[in-house]
C-alpha cells in the first residue's frame, strides 16, 4: 500500500488526491491539509440551498463538491485529513458498518490518546473526547474502491462554520455556532495551547502513518507520481466547474445541521391554512432541547407558545403530536386553520 505524507497542499488537491487514488484503484494512505480554507459539500447536496454563497464569494473561500455523501464542512489547515483507499474486495474491510468505523478509527484514536488526549469511539463514526466530538468522518465507495476520510482537528473556527452555512437567520446560526462550540472539541482545546504547540503537523501526521501501519502493514512513501497528477488534473477539470458545483441536488425544506452523532440543530416552517408555523429545536439522541416556536397565528396565546416550549422540552420527538394534542385538549386551544396535524410539519426529526 501506498502512503503520501504530503503535509500542507494546495485547498483543491486536498480533495482531488483521494478521488485519483480511488479511480486509478491504487491502494493508499493520504496525509494532507489545505493551505488555504474552503467548504466542501456533499455529492447530494445543493450548493445554493446550503452555503451562504454570498458570503463565500465575498471572503475568497472557495466551495467544493465531494463524490461522497454527507453535509457541508468548513475545512482549512488547522484539519489534518487522512484519506484511506481500499479496493472493494479488500479482506480487511469489514462488512458491518459498525465495524468497519470501529477498526478504522482505532488509529485516529490511538494518535489523540499518545498525545494526551482519552479519545474514545462512539457508535456509528465519531470520536470523542468526554461528550465532545474531536475528529469528522465519512466513508462511500468512488469507482471500485471504498474510501474513508477523516481529520485530527488542531483547531476549529466555529465563527466561520456558522457563517459559510445557508441559515433562515441570524438566531438561528447563533445558535449552530453555540452548539459546535458545546459538541465539537479540538486537540488545542483538550490540551491547552502551550501543550498543543507540542505537536506540530509533521509530528501529528508521522503517528498516524505508523498508527494506520500497525492496522494494515507497513506502506510504501510515496511522492506524487506524473501518473496520480495528471489524474488529479483530468477528475479536476470536471470537478472545478460550476456545472459539477451547481448541479442540482436534494431539494430541502427548513435547515437540520448534524453537528455530531445524536445531536443536530433544526429549523421547520410550515404554511397553514391559518398561518405560518415555525419552530427551532435541538435534537439530541433523540429528544427535544432548546425548543423555540415562532409564526404569525395571531390568536395563539403567548402562554400556549411558552407551554408548548416547556412540555416538548427533553420529550421524545416521536412524542412530539401527543404534547400538542395535550395542548388543544388541555387548554382548550383553537386555531382556526392550524390542525393538529399541521404541528407535524415543524417538529419532523
């Protein structure tokens, strides 16, 4: 197998690497980080419905699709990415995908506790640190490989996530900046910034070569062959056009940002007959917290509002019908046009 410790790299090589590898079926390990930031999105995703384009446009932050599913990420150079490609046929790939996160992230793992830091695997793809996520993951198959990506994260800038999304408003990228900063930890923040600076990226990417090598045997070093660049250039010619960017993806309704496993932050609106429902929530492993509801149903009393805030409060958001059923029942509520049914709307999970 193949092992490319190339360190810091131009944004677009830090994604064209492991999609070359994968359609030239070349077995490897890649080690890289952009120099520059940029916001990758997923294959199904639509750009304009899921990055403030605007803003990126204005802040030179250029926007990427992936070949692999998953949401959108703001990356840059505090992120060191690894990119594992396997043929399909590979025996060492397990066929549960638990168990497939599990075995591959034992490295990732390993490196963070020899530096101080007791990460541990969470079911189905993170890493963590106490409750905080530390490491992002993903895996898909492109062409006759299944690759898996990943990152150490050095540092993070919250700040910039929440502002590279498309939100409904400023309220709500509040509060996905909030939630990142209470559900995302990063090698900086566990050790403490004189310990940190300990560990530089050569230092940081050196232990994981030899972590992935005690899983998978031992690679050969490689630099990047006149072969792998120019299948890098030809997928690029593709893959940096606005007709790859812009193609249309998975039409969405309301926002749900998955900040970890267990955890996302949602906005729904709904129309009704009576009028606009909107509601702002958490889900966390599958309840309701942080619960905020907004519209413009004039005759709904503002008590109502704040009963409703309180009884979804940590309830299952399967339970979420039941807790407005008690509302009309219990309270006596009417709103002419807005149905019970039509709360199911805004608090889908």
């Amino acid at each position: 197998m193949k092992l490319y410790n190339l360190g810091k790299v131009p944004w677009y090589e830090s994604q064209l690497i492991y999609h070359a590898l994968a359609h030239l079926g070349w077995e490897a390990l890649s080690l890289v980080s952009p120099a520059t930031p940029y916001v990758c999105i997923g294959f199904h995703q639509d750009a304009e419905q899921e990055v403030d384009l605007e803003y990126c446009k204005a802040s030179n932050i250029p926007v990427f699709r992936r070949d692999l599913g998953g949401g959108a990420v703001y990356l840059d150079g505090n992120q060191l990415f690894f990119h594992l490609i396997l043929h399909k046929d590979n025996p060492e790939i397990p066929m549960k995908k638990e168990a497939f996160y599990r075995k591959f992230l034992t490295p990732v793992i390993n490196v963070y506790r020899r530096i101080g830091i007791p990460a541990e695997y969470k079911p189905v793809n993170d890493v963590v640190s106490g409750a905080r996520k530390i490491s992002g993951t993903g895996v898909g198959e492109i062409a006759e490989c299944v690759v898996f990506v990943g990152n150490l994260i050095v540092d993070f800038n919250y700040e910039e996530m929440s502002k590279v999304l498309k939100v409904p408003d400023e309220k709500f990228r509040d509060k996905v900046k909030s939630t990142l900063k209470d559900n995302l930890s990063t090698i900086r923040r566990e050790l403490g910034e004189e310990s940190a600076r300990k560990w530089d990226d050569d230092k940081l990417n050196a232990l994981m070569a030899e972590e992935f090598q005690k899983l998978l045997g031992q690679m050969v070093p490689q630099e990047k062959e006149p072969e792998l660049q120019r299948k890098m250039d030809e997928l690029g010619s593709k893959m940096m056009t606005d007709e790859w960017l812009f193609r249309k993806g998975k039409k969405i309704t309301g926002r749900d940002i998955k900040i970890r496993s267990g955890i996302k932050v949602v906005h729904k609106m709904y129309k009704a007959p009576g009028g606009l429902l909107r509601a702002d929530f958490e889900v966390r492993d599958g309840r309701f917290q942080n619960v905020s509801i907004s519209g413009d149903f004039f005759c709904f009393p503002e008590q109502a509002v704040e009963w409703l805030e309180s009884r979804l409060e940590g309830q299952p958001t399967r339970e979420a019908l039941d807790v407005v059923k008690a509302l009309y029942a219990e309270g006596g509520i009417e709103i002419p046009g807005v149905e019970i049914d039509h709360w199911s709307k805004v608090f889908e999970a």
